[in-house]
C-alpha cells in the first residue's frame, strides 16, 4: 500500500483554525468579582472549548448541569449507555471546578425543571447555552430565557450545510464530502489535489473478512473504574427503579473513557495502533472481535470529549508522517468529515418532518430477540445483540446490514427501531439516529438519504462475515425450516415493494430477478411463518 510522504509545514499552517476560544481559564481570575452569568452545558457538551463555554472566566461565569430524572426514565437504556453520560457529566463538572468555576450540579425532575430551580436559587443576570445539536434541545432553549451561542461542535455549521445544498436538484454526501476536503484543507497536496490521487479509496477497503482465526486489530483501551462510576451506577439503578422504569445490558466495564483525558489517550491508541489498518476491513464482520480496526471514538465526539478538528488533525498528523497509507487515513477522515457532518446538516434541513417519515408504510413492534426479550438462533443477530449487550456497540456494518436490514425487511416501524438504538448504542443522539435508522437503514424516506433500500439476504452476511458457516440456518435456502429468514425476507421485500423499486436503477435488477422466481408464491408464504416467528420470539 502506498505510504504518505512527509507533510510540508506549509500544510498544517494553511488549516483553519476550527475551534476558537481559550480553553480552560486562568484561576488567577478566581474570586475576583461574582460570578453574574450562568452557563448552561448539556450533557453533550462536554468541552471547554465549545460555543458559550470557550469565552467563560470563572470571575464571571458559573456553570449549570442538570441530570434529568424524565430523560433518565424517559427509555430503557443501555447501562453502559446511561453510565457513560452521567459520568461523563459529572468529571466535567469536577474538571470545572477544579479550574475555578462555580458549577450547579443539578438533579432535577427535567432539564426545563433544573433550569427553573437554578434561576431561582442563584438569579443569575443572563443564562447563555450553546446551540444544542438536536432538535427538541433547541426548541426547548428557545422557549426559555436563554441566550443562544452559535455551535462550533462541527465544522460546517447546518447554516453552511444549508447554504452548500441550497439550488442544488440533488446532492450527495461525495461531493460534500470533497467540498469539506478542500475547505478543510485534509489530505490535499499543494497544488489542490487529494492526496494520492483520487478521493475516495474506497474499492481498497470493502474486504470481506481474513479466513481462519487471525485477529489482527488491537484491543481498544479501557479505565479502571473508581467511585464515581460506582456512584453513578448505583444512583442510575435507583432513579431507574424510582420512575418505574428499569436499564438493560452489562454493567460498565471500563470500556468507554468518561473524562477528556482518557478520551485523548484513547485517540492516541487508535492512531498509533488502529488507524493504519482501518480501512480494508471496514465492512466485515466476525464473531472473534467487536470492533475490528473501527475508531470506538464516536461517543467522544458525540457529547464533546473529543472535537471532529483534533481527531481529524491527529490522522492527518500520522499520514503527513508516514505512519499511516492513504487508504486508511482517507477512509476515516471521509467518515468524520464526510458522513458524520453531512448526516448532521440533512437533519437540520430535514427536521421536523423527517422524524416521522415512513415510507414504506412499516408498523410491526421490536422483534423479541432484539430487545433481549427472547434468544435467537439467527447467528448474526446472536452476536450483534451480545455484542450490544455487553458493549452498548456495533459497528457500522452490524447495525446496518445485520440488525436495519432485518428490521427494514421484517417491517419493524422506523421510529421504534430508532428509538431501541438510541437508547442501546453508546453513541446514540437524534440527531445521527434519524439519518442513519429513518433514511439510510430503514428507506422510511423514501430515498432522501439512500438512493437505493440496503437490503440484503443470507449471501451478502455470508459474504462479508463469518456467522453463516455455524448458523442453524442455511443462507442458500428460501424455503422451509431451515431457510435462512434473511433470505426469505428479503426476495418477500423485493416482491412486495416491486412497483416502488422496479425502476430505481440501482436495485431494478435483483426486483426483476424476483419476478422470475420459480418458487416465489412458497417464499412469500414462508415470509408469512418468518414474521409471526420473529414476532413471537420463536427464530
Ligand atoms: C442503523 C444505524 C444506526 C447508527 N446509529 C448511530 C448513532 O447512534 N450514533 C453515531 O454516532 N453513529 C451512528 N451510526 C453511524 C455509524 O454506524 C457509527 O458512527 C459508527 O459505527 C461508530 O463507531 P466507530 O466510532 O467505531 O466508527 P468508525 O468506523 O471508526 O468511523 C469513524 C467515525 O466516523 C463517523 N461516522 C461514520 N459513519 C457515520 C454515519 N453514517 N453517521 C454519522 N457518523 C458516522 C463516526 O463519528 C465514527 O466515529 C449509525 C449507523 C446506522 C446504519
Ligand atoms: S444463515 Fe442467515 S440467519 Fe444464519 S447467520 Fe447467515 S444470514 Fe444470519
């Protein structure tokens, strides 16, 4: 594979600096005058160089938090999910305070309820939040006396993003991509051009699976836990029970990092001993490890441990070094500043209809055996669902071809597959969810975000994994006992939405090879025992 040459200096200078403001303030300041103004942080916001946060002095800021008791009961979340926030939260709010703020760590009925009981315990003279990154986040702030400060936890603003779509018939996520490339300045040789080349590296890194039992890909890091993250497990059991709810999954285990420095350390395990083998095996899928050469680092960047710029920088530091190829650097920074921003900028220009799009008409329940309710025989979505069980995480691939696809093909109601993997992935948020479940996973938008539906039966899972060769299931099969269920489903999909897809170019083909199907009256009637099965928790 072909290896970087040594940056030029020139490069790094020409990048923007993307996220302003001083960082942690000077205690000196400390004490100096009352604190007047009120910052208030969401529990995605971990990071004193974000929006309202960046230009605060703990002589004229202190800081509000607020645990929401309603959010807490508000789904049945992941442990490890719920765990890796409130902790997340409350070393914040340590870190704080150990660089002077003044900081109101709140537990409240709701966010609205702690913003309420904060204003009258401390009359603060102005409350500033930074832009939350999801809808109902705004909409609240906006119906309080709040002052907005724009959001830098991107780096192209939804404004910017709106600005790039506008006049455009139809846009893609490539060519954003390339746009966010060049005004970035990643992975571009002075004269303007991508690196190596080309812009996308893409045919090098859909490898199916290595045979045999090798297991190439390190080991993320992981933290001891200490008596805050037992506190915290201990008081979310109890708010959980206290609002007749309950949480699912393994106890934390140390796997996600809770503080910003143990963020960093984690980012600088990937670079070194990860990224240069992310890539070929980016769509593959084996039961001998749960994350393969995938960063782990998306929670970070979700609630603001980690900023997109630094991870990007720090990828683009070990390509302009040599220590990675092409191949792998381009993939990841296409992930981060491609899809990862652009998901972020159709959900703005989509919301607020786009959370209840449909289109395929879907309204069947959860099956069982995603929710834990039930075991299954189905061997991926076995090891996808004790993989979220015991990780709060899947990769890409998992939760789009293994446990989307049967949900798109079984006609589970979009919202509530969205709403089960926000509250079971660690990395959950409505603002990555509905792009990702809605459009991309389930085609409940009828092909706004994915020109084509990402179906796929027993072959494609065979193809890129290792789960079919033990299965109970025979992916070949489409009818009878042994049939593998994603096969039948799928040829059952394809018949049942023939008028909608039979045109669309990109998936045209298989819809006509399931009309020449000699024995399709027997699989959709097959499809008719695989739903009831799936529904019962029986498969
Ligand atoms: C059905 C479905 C549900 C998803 N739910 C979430 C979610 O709740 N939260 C979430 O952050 N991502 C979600 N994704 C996108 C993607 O699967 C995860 O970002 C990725 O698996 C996180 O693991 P990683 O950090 O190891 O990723 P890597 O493979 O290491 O990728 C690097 C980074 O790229 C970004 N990225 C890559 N693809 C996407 C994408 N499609 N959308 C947004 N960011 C992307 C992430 O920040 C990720 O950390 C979902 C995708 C699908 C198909
Ligand atoms: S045979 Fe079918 S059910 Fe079994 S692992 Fe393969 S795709 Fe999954």
């Amino acid at each position: 594979m072909p290896v970087a040459p040594r940056g030029e200096p020139e490069l790094r200078r020409r990048r923007i600096d993307r996220i302003s403001g001083p960082g942690w303030c000077d205690r000196s300041a400390v004490g100096k005058a009352r604190s007047v103004k009120t910052i208030w942080v969401l529990g995605d916001q971990l990071n004193t160089r974000l929006g309202a946060l960046a230009e605060a002095d703990p002589s004229t800021h202190r800081v509000l938090l607020v645990e929401s008791l309603a959010k807490i009961a508000s789904k049945r979340w992941h442990r490890q999910r719920a765990h890796f926030v409130i902790a997340s939260m409350r070393r914040f709010a340590a870190e704080l305070e150990s660089a002077g703020f003044e900081v109101d760590l709140r537990r409240a009925d709701s966010l609205r309820g702690g913003f309420h009981e904060h204003v009258e315990a401390h009359g603060p003279d102005e409350v500033l939040a930074t832009e939350p990154a999801s809808w109902d986040g705004l909409e609240m702030l906006r119906s309080l006396d709040v002052t907005i400060v724009r959001s830098n936890q991107f780096l192209c603003h939804y404004d910017e993003f709106a600005d790039w779509a506008a006049g455009k018939k139809s846009f893609k996520m490539e060519n954003f991509y390339r746009w966010q490339r060049e005004r970035l300045d990643y992975l571009m040789d002075d004269d303007g051009e991508p690196e190596g080349g080309r812009w996308n590296f893409d045919d090098e890194n859909r490898e199916p699976p290595p045979k045999g039992d090798e297991n190439p890909w390190s080991d993320p890091e992981t933290s001891q836990l200490d008596d805050l993250d037992r506190k915290v497990i201990d008081d979310l059991e109890r708010a959980a029970t206290d609002a007749g709810g309950e949480l699912w999954g393994a106890e934390p285990d140390g796997t996600w990092a809770t503080s910003r420095r143990a963020a960093l350390s984690r980012l600088r395990h990937f670079v070194d001993d990860v990224l240069p083998q992310f890539g070929p095996h980016e769509d593959a899928m084996v039961r001998r490890s749960w994350h393969l050469a995938h960063s782990v680092l998306s929670p970070y960047m979700n609630i603001g441990l980690l900023l997109p710029g630094e991870v990007c920088d720090a990828v683009q530091d070990a390509y302009d070094e040599g220590r990675v190829p092409i191949n792998s650097a381009e993939g990841f920074i296409r992930q981060v500043i491609g899809w990862r921003e652009y998901v972020w900028g159709v959900y703005w220009l989509w919301m607020p209809d786009y959370r209840s799009m449909n289109a395929l008409g879907a309204d069947r329940a959860l099956p069982p055996a995603f929710t834990g309710a039930a075991s299954t025989e189905m061997n991926c979505v076995s090891n996808c669902i004790d993989t979220l069980h015991d990780k709060a995480y899947n990769h890409h691939i998992q939760r789009l071809m293994v446990l989307g696809n049967l949900g798109m093909l079984h006609g589970v109601d979009p919202w509530a597959m969205t709403d089960w993997m926000w509250a079971n992935f660690i990395d959950g948020a409505e603002w990555v969810m509905l792009p990702n479940v809605i459009g991309m996973s389930q085609w409940a938008d009828g092909g706004k975000m994915a020109t084509k539906p990402y179906a796929a039966g027993g072959n494609y899972i065979d193809k890129m994994s290792d789960y079919c060769k033990e299965c109970r299931f025979d992916r070949k099969q489409r009818t009878g006992d042994d049939a593998c269920p994603f096969t039948t489903l799928y040829w059952d999909f394809l018949a049942r939405h023939h008028d909608r897809f039979v045109k669309n170019p990109r998936i045209a083909r298989q819809v006509r090879a399931s009309e020449k199907l000699s024995d399709l009256p027997a699989v959709r009637e097959r499809a008719v025992e695989v739903r009831q099965l799936l529904d019962d928790g029986r498969l």
